[in-house]
C-alpha cells in the first residue's frame, strides 16, 4: 500500500510541474487550452487577447508622472 501511495504522490508532482509552461511558452490567450503559469522567476505576461507569454521576472521599477490640467476645476 506504501509503495501505491508513492507512486501516486510522485505523478501527483510530476503533473503539477509538467502544467507549467517553458520559458518563453505561451501561458494564455483566448481559446487557450495549455499551461496557464510560468516556471519560477517568469511572468505570464500579456502580449494580445490571444497571447500571453512566459518572461523573465523583472524587478525594474516605473515611475509616471502626470502632467497637464489645472488644479482647480473650470
């Protein structure tokens, strides 16, 4: 019975990592049926309704400023 067990409990593991894309992989998308997360250190990143795809993590921050209009409504 032990023996069953680890045998389920490997495939169980295998599966779990098998449903992760590859780097560079597609991970969703419209009509997508395949892996929908990346393997550690990537991003599922949107590149079209019909596309995402696994990127390398980046730890870049953006900093935005607006500008324009006035602060005191018209």
């Amino acid at each position: 019975m032990l023996k069953i067990t680890s045998i389920l409990f490997v495939a169980c593991l295998l599966v779990n990592v098998s449903a992760q894309a590859p780097e560079w992989g597609q991970c969703g998308g419209f009509g997508w049926t395949g892996p929908l997360t990346c393997l550690p250190g990537w991003d599922c990143t949107y590149v079209n309704d019909y596309h995402y795809q696994c990127l390398p993590h980046t730890t870049t921050t953006t900093t935005t400023t607006a500008t324009g209009g006035s602060a005191t409504p018209a």
